[in-house]
C-alpha cells in the first residue's frame, strides 16, 4: 500500500498496517524532520523492522539525507532485516519504476562470516580468520610473491585489487549469502568488496560494535557522514553493550602471552636491524609527524583502530620515549611487569585511574601520555615489523588495549584486581579488571557525529532512564501500546502455592523446601492443562541446576515428563542448539514439551517462541545480577554520584526489562497467544510491576494479580477456552487493528481539517 504521513509519501508492502505501525511511522517522521535523537519502545510482534524501513527509505526517496545505518546484535537479526528489506524493495519497483527506486543495500560482517577462500574459510575462530587473511593479503606479502611465485596470496583479493575502482555492486539488496555467492561468481573477495562498498551503498546493515566499539568503528564507520540515520535495534541492553566495548580483562595467562609476544617482538627488530633498518628509520619519522599519516594505509593492512577515538590524538606526534621500536618494547615490558606485581595480591582492590597511573608513574616511570598512544604505537610496529600471524599477538594487544583507555580517560572506570572467583575462593585465579562505569562514553561520538540516531526495542520500560544512562536528549521519547482485537495476552502474577505459602527467588526463601516444591506443583499442574510447548526462565543456571536435581529427588520431573518431554538450555551452544531442535519436533508432532532456560542466557535473548512453540512461558523468580559482583557495586556508585540514581531503582529497572525480554519471547504476532506466569511475590509491589512495558501492564488485569497455583490454573483454563473460539481478525471502528489503505486516507483527511 502506498500512504502520505504529514505529506511525506510512504511505501508499504502489505495489504493493511497496524494502527500502532502508523503511530509509530508518525513519530519516527517527526524526529527525523526535528534532525534529532528518539528513543521508541514498540510490543515485540507488531512489525517494528518493516515500519522502521518503509519510513526511512521513503523519507530517503523524498529528503536529501544520507544513508540508513541499521545496527542488529546477530547475524540472524541481520538476515531478517534484509529479507524484510528486499520485499519492501520489489514493491518500491513495482511503485515507482526501477530507475527511480533503485538502491543499493548490504549486510556487513566478520571475515568469517564472509570469506570465501577455502582454507582461511575453514579455521575455527574469527581472530584464525583474520590472521589467515591478513597472511594472504598484507602488502608486503604480495610485494614479496611479485619475485617469488611460490609465496601464496589469496586470488579473490588479487582479482579485487586488479579491478580497482571498478568492482563494484549492481543496484539491490544482498545478504551476506549471496555476498558470497557474487564473490565466487567474479572471483572476488566479497569481504574487502562490502567495506569498499559502503561508502556507495544507501542502507547498510550491521552489528553494534561497528558502531559502538571504538578499535572496528575507527576503521568501518570512519568515512560515513554527519546526514546518516542510524538505528539501534533490539536496543534495550545498549549500555551494557557500550561498557562491554570499553571494558578489559587481564588474567595471568594474558601476561605470560604478552611476555612471549614482546620477545617474540624483540627477536623480529633485530632481524630487521640487521637486514632492513631504513624500514625502521621511515617508521620513526612517521611517528614524529604524527598518526594521522596512517590514513595512506593500504585496505588490507588496515588492522584495528585505536580503542578511543578523540581526533586530537590522531594530530599528535608520538611520545619520544616510544618512538624507538625496541624503547617500545622495554616500556610494554615495564608495564606488563608491573601488572605482574598487582594480581599477586591476596585482598581485592578497587580504585579509580587516577591512582593507578600515579603508582604506575612512581614505580615504573610510565606516563599518562606515553599509555595514550600504547595500542596505536603496537599497531603501527606489526605492521612495520611485517607481522602477519595476528591472532598470536591478541595477549600484548589486550595489555596495549588496557594502557590507552587508562590513559585516556579519567572518570568513568575503575580497576578492580581480583585474587579469585567468588564462587570458587580455593582457587587462585587472579584478575585485573578495567571496567567502564559509564555507558555513555562508548555512545558519545555517535550522537555526537550524526544528525538521527533511533534507540528502539519492544521492552524499553522505564523509558525515562536511558537518556539519563546515555546521558542524551531525545526529542521523541515515547511508548506504543498494542492494539487487539481480542485479549490474545494473559500475564499473571502469581505469589503463593496452593497451600498459600508465598514463593519466591529471594536468597533466604530459594532453598526452602516448601517454595522448591510450589514451583514443581505450578509446572504440573500447568503442563497438564496447556497444550504443546511451555517454557520456564530461571534466574541462574545455578539455580536452575539446583531446583531440577530436586524436583527429580521429589519425584516432580517424572510427572511432567508424562505430560511433555523436557529440555535443558546449557553452556553449550551446540547441546543448546540441538535441544531447542528437538523442543521445536516434540511440539510439532503434538508431544509436547518444556524447554527450561535461563534469564540473560542465549535463549533469553534471541529465540521466538512463537505460535504453538510457546504457549505459556513461566519466569521463576527476578533476574536480578549478581549483587556481590565488586564491578557492579562500582558501577552503581558512579551512577548514583554522576547521574543520581539510586541503586535500588537501576537494578530494579535492569531486572525487570531482563524479565520483560523472557516473557516477550512468547508472542510473536498479534495472530498468536500466549500466556505469561511471573512466579514471585515481589511482582507484586508496585515498584517492580510499574517497571514492566506498557504493552503488558494493560492485559495485567486486578484480577490477575496475587494469584494462587490453583487461581492462576483456573484463569488459564479459561483464557485457554477464549482462544478457542473465532474471532474477528481486523476488528470495527474503534477497535480496528488493521488499517486499509482507504482508512489511512480518511485518516489523513480528517487530520488535514482539523
């Protein structure tokens, strides 16, 4: 259907919209025409992708604005964004003709995900690829294979390199299958293709840490402009991802790596001094101009970009002291040395960078200055050195990784060294930990650089709190409800057994006897009332591993198993993979089954449940994070002191949209239904039931609160029977959940007169 939104022509490819796809076009369309920053929370199975991508690209087609950014946490959600995508595309063509409609949209990912050659293609992990790339495609490599033929190079990226400027796409939308299937069909090497290809391409599709981790962003994100559109999908754990990409962990093992990589080091500039020295010489006088002269880099060559990204290092000149390659070597050595000494602690110790660095300067005679340039001065030395095996070198990287942000920054971090694992204090497995406190300095640039960045998720409740996390302004911050044509959602909140005992996952009560056994009686009683698949989240795997070793001790697995089969998510993604398998074949033939899994795990996060593969999904308990953890005590700290909130309220807040994304995996679209159990007695409280998303405090009726197991069977019998009947798919009037095109004209008429 084809549209006008506030005189902007829209281009959908289905028959009807949702009402709430329409209010949130409207909003989008405001936020963009306001070139500002939005954060927009929308029910999971509304349609979210395609209504993000019909505006955009008709905003695209109308405005003089840059390309779509479109940010995805996996691989999956990438493919599916580009699928949505290729729909809307054939109909634009269909719309507008082909000429006019022409774009040209690309998904962009790993080597690993993406080579094609046959032997890197085959290594296990993402850093072998690289290295086993980089082996076939530094320039020295090739400059050296032009005299001996027998040195190998990757033919793809020779074909690539010899086409020049003239490899490019043809117009359309590729996924990164069919990356692949064009590189093997022109002999090129799709990976280098699709980076050179972003700079022509209208929408790219890519993971968050192109954007958000400085050392990928520095090299991918670099030469988009300021007019982009970029959109954080699936956004509601975004500040977790921004701490993780400025957060490092060095483990003993990690400092006796980073001794034999120095050495290693050490041995190659000898090498080089005694046959190459002038390589040497050409390298320090490119560091006394400053780094900035890197840019003149060949593609292939470029490895990872420094972990920060102020331009102002970049114009610097490189501290005297580091310039030397072998001055270089002994000042790293210096550094690892010396954190040698602070993880034979036996006491855990906490404290900010400045401290750090002040001990580290009297100890050591390391300065600030001399760490900021650590990790680009390492990168420059490989590079001159010739070394092509990087994934050997990840050990030295993570210590030069550590140096810069260290060096860099002097708020927002704290250093905690750990002499062991709480949870297994006998042995000693020292750690020293920089941890980022502050998720805006990751986000920072990115608001800063371009004109619409979009925050949205289906679970971004309150919303309130991540402009404060983020520290941004937003000028549309809002919340869509669900429209339905019948109440195809049931969450209750159940807070005692049958024997009105209360349950709960508190620390004192989730060990009792009397709680374990209410929680198995709850999954009996259900599993013998709700037909094919129902799936239960537990709070910790080891929780988890704890309440079913003892509901087969009370004989309660057994039960169940009469009913359904029963799978387990673990650690293991491959058992996890096979057992979801099985779970999707034991409901498909009618069996039945319960696939228990774990809040923040995989599962959580990323598996639909959709239609009769989830028809009940219990949450045993509230995924709070693990309190005691020294990284989270500073990181609440430094929010109540920088941002004034309270713990309290955070945790809260970080457990409850951790709940609401298990609870959403259950229904996927507004054909389907499902029905949600919040199985603890502080669900209760108003404080952790005003946290949860609009869309599910309006089907959390009074009478669903406070419920018994044998209450709470009771109403799901009936909802059970509700389902059952027919029902009326695009509703009248008011109660409309599908809109025509006819509709949407009246729509914009009457809006018109008024």
């Amino acid at each position: 259907m084809k549209f006008k939104i506030e005189g902007l022509t829209v281009y959908f490819p289905y028959e009807y919209i949702y009402p709430e796809q329409y209010q949130y076009m409207l909003e989008l369309k405001r936020a963009l025409d306001a070139k500002g920053h939005c954060l927009l929370e929308m029910p999971t199975g509304t349609g979210k992708t395609i209504t993000l991508l019909s505006l955009i690209t008709s905003y695209q087609l109308a405005n003089p604005v840059g390309k779509l950014i479109y940010c995805t946490r996996t691989v999956h959600e990438m493919e599916k964004v580009l699928d949505e995508l290729r729909r809307l595309h054939a109909f634009q063509e269909k719309e507008i003709g082909k000429e006019a409609a022409k774009i040209l949209a690309l998904g962009l990912s790993s080597r690993k995900n993406l080579c094609i050659h046959p032997v890197v293609s085959g290594e296990g992990s993402r850093e072998s690829v690289d290295a086993g790339c980089r082996k076939l495609t530094a320039s020295w490599v090739r400059l050296a294979a032009v005299d001996n033929p027998n040195i190998e190079t990757c033919d793809f990226f020779e074909n690539y390199e010899k086409k020049g400027a003239d490899a490019l796409l043809p117009p359309g939308v590729y996924t990164l299958h069919e990356l692949r299937n064009f590189g093997r069909e022109k002999g090129w090497c799709p990976y280098f293709l699709a980076r050179h290809m972003i700079q022509f391409a209208n929408i790219v599709v890519y993971n968050y840490q192109y954007m958000l981790d400085p050392k990928v962003a520095g090299i991918i994100s670099r030469e988009l402009e300021k007019e982009c559109i970029v959109v954080f999908d699936e956004a509601h754990n975004i500040d977790n991802v921004c701490i993780e990409a400025l957060s490092v962990n060095i483990r003993q093992q990690t400092l006796e790596g980073a001794t034999r990589n120095l050495n290693k080091i050490s041995q190659v500039i000898d090498k080089f001094k005694s046959t190459d020295a002038n390589r040497l010489r050409q390298e320090y006088n490119r560091l006394v101009e400053g780094l900035a002269q890197r840019g003149d880099l060949p593609l292939a060559d470029h490895w990872l970009a420094n972990p920060v990204l102020p331009d102002d290092i970049l114009k610097e000149a490189v501290p005297g002291n580091i310039r030397r390659a072998e001055h270089f070597v002994a000042f790293l050595k210096r550094l690892v040395q010396y954190i040698k000494g602070r993880l034979l602690t036996d006491v855990v110790e906490s404290e900010g960078p400045v401290s750090f660095l002040t001990s580290l300067g009297r100890e050591c005679s390391i300065d600030q200055k001399a760490l900021r340039f650590c990790y680009d001065r390492l990168t420059s030395l490989l590079e001159t050195l010739e070394i092509t095996d990087t994934d050997e070198f990840l050990h030295i990287q993570a210590v030069c990784d550590f140096g810069t942000l260290i060096g860099t920054y002097q708020r927002g971090f704290a250093i905690i060294i750990e002499p062991y694992d709480d949870r297994m204090p006998n042995i000693p497995d020292p750690v020293l930990q920089l941890s980022c406190l502050d998720a805006s300095l990751a986000i920072k640039p990115v608001f800063e650089r371009f004109q619409s960045v979009v925050i949205t998720s289906g679970t971004l409740s309150p919303l309130d709190l991540y402009p404060r996390l983020l520290s941004f302004n937003p000028v549309i911050f809002k919340s869509f409800t669900m429209t339905l044509t019948r109440d195809c959602l049931c969450p209750m909140i159940l807070t005692r057994g049958s024997d009105q005992l209360p349950v709960s996952t508190k620390f004192d009560m989730r060990s009792d006897p009397g709680v374990v056994r209410n929680y198995g009686r709850l999954l009996l009683e259900m599993v013998a009332a709700v037909p094919d698949g129902v799936v239960c989240f537990f709070v910790s795997y080891s929780y988890m591993d704890g309440i079913i070793n003892s509901w087969n001790e009370m004989g309660i697995l057994q039960e169940v198993m009469q009913h359904k089969l029963v799978f387990i998510e673990t650690q293991d993604v491959v058992e996890t993979t096979l057992a979801l398998d099985n779970y999707r074949r034991a409901c498909d033939c009618g069996r039945g089954a319960v696939f228990f899994s774990v809040a923040r795990g995989k599962v959580a996060e990323g598996i639909d449940f959709d239609k009769h593969y989830g028809r009940l999904v219990i949450m045993y308990g509230i995924p709070f994070q693990y309190t005691l953890s020294k990284i989270l005590r500073a990181r609440l700290e430094y929010l109540r002191e920088t941002f004034q909130i309270k713990e309290g309220d955070f945790l809260t807040f970080d457990a409850v949209r951790q709940a609401a994304q298990c609870v959403g995996r259950v229904i996927r679209s507004k054909a389907d239904y499902g029905m949600m159990i919040f199985a603890d007695k502080r669900y209760n409280r108003h404080d952790k039931r005003s946290k949860l998303p609009g869309w599910i405090q309006t089907h959390l009726r009074d009478a669903h609160l406070n419920l018994s197991t044998d209450m709470s069977l009771h109403i799901a019998r009936e909802f059970l029977r509700k389902m059952a009947q027919p029902y009326d798919k695009k509703g009248q009037g008011a109660n409309a959940t599908l809109l025509s095109q006819a509709d949407l004209e009246r729509m914009e008429m009457e809006s018109m007169q008024a």
